[in-house]
C-alpha cells in the first residue's frame, strides 16, 4: 500500500486517524498523540511503519468509511431517482387531469351549440309556419321566410343578390331566357328539387337558392362576391 494510500486513509476517517496515532504511539513508546498531531502523523506514515498487528485495523477502518461513503452515494441515487420518478409521475397525472377538463369542456359546449341550433331550428319552424300555405306573399314576408332560413350574416349577400334578379319578387319571370323566381333559376324548373312547389312558394326557391350558393361559391356571400365582380351568379 503507497503513502497516498495511508494519507487517504488518515483523513477520510477520524475513526481511523485516531485508531492510526495510537498505534504509531504506542509503538514509539509515546504517550497518545493529539487527533491533530495524529493526522501528521498518519498522513506522513507508510504501511511498514504501522505495526503488522494494526495493518488490519487501518484497513478495516478504511475499508469500512468506503462502504459508508458508497452506501450514502447510492442512498443518494436512489432518492433522486425516486424524487424524478415521483416528478414523473406527476406531471402525467397533471396531464392526464388538463386533457380531461379540455374533453369535459369542448363536450359541454358542443351539447351546449347542438342544444342552441335545436331550439333555433323549433322556433323557425314555429315562425315558418305561419308564415307558410299563404296564396300570396309581400316583399317583407318573403325577406322574413328568408331571414329565418340562413345564418344571420349571411342574409344580407342573399338579399343583395336577390334584390338585383328579382327584386324580391318571387314570381319573376324573365321572357328572354326563363329564368325564373327570386333567385332566378334556368330555367325556373330546376328548383323543383327543392319542392314540387317551386313555382308559387318563396320558401322552397329560397332553399333551392341557398343550396346553389352554397355548393357553387360557398356561401351567399362566397355568391355575392362573385356577382359584385360579373355582375351573374
């Protein structure tokens, strides 16, 4: 064993310190040193100068501070796993908890829209039908049927573009071409896929109307974007 070796020895235990000063002590006929005159001591000593008899207690001590300080670093370790492990687990709970609540709520508000849209669509049918199996329909009642048929921003490219085909006026008729109605349809026989009725209802040639829009520009005012430009549709 080198001097390093017993230096190492000397400080890192002070159990070992003195167990080495007492021995160097009492081998040299000395009265025990001092802990401090003890580490000199120690520190300077090598293996030979400690008695055979001792060796072993040096050793032991040493050997025995080493499993103590390897003991602690695992102890150590093992907590710090532990505490991310702990980390972990916790921040997938926390995350699993967030992505929940966010489910709860897009749920709680698409029941919240399907209920709103619901009522809506009964309170239209409601209005519609009185205004509906007239002989005969105004301006201002055919724009209402209108209004209660579409989306609320929508309505006012609807009426933009009716307001220049037909002036609102759902019986229409252009004598050149034949298109016909408040959209003016041609020929006017198309919107006979909206309802057999197509000819006397604004309700049905409105709901033919939107359809048109809606698949060929995207909306009334996908449509009207498009008339303000070609002046058709």
């Amino acid at each position: 064993m080198s001097r390093i070796s017993v230096r190492g020895f000397a400080v890192a235990s002070a159990t070992a310190v003195t167990t080495v000063g007492a021995v160097v002590g009492v081998a040299a006929g000395n009265e025990p040193a001092s802990v401090g005159n003890t580490e000199a001591t120690a520190a300077d000593a090598t293996i030979a100068d400690i008695p055979a008899g001792a060796q072993a207690q040096v050793q032991t001590a040493s050997l025995t501070q080493q499993a103590d300080d390897q003991s602690t670093q695992a102890d150590t370790a093992a907590l710090k796993s532990a505490q991310e492990s702990a980390r972990k687990a916790a921040a997938e709970t926390a995350k699993n908890k967030k992505d929940a609540a966010d489910e709860a709520k897009a749920k709680k508000e698409a029941d919240a829209r399907k209920e709103k849209l619901a009522a809506s669509r009964s309170s239209t049918r409601g209005d519609l039908g009185d205004l509906l199996g007239k002989g005969s329909y105004s301006v201002s009642e055919t724009q209402a049927i209108a209004r209660q048929m579409m989306a609320g921003d929508q309505f006012q490219c609807f009426s933009n573009i009716v307001d220049h085909e037909s002036g609102w006026n759902y019986k229409a008729t252009n004598a050149g071409s034949g298109a016909y109605g408040l959209v003016q349809a041609l020929p006017g026989s198309k919107m006979s896929s909206a309802g057999s009725d197509w000819q006397t209802n604004p309700a049905t040639q409105i709901k033919w109307g939107l359809n048109y829009m809606n698949d060929r520009y995207g909306s009334p005012c996908g449509a009207w974007s498009f008339w303000q430009a070609n002046s058709w549709y």
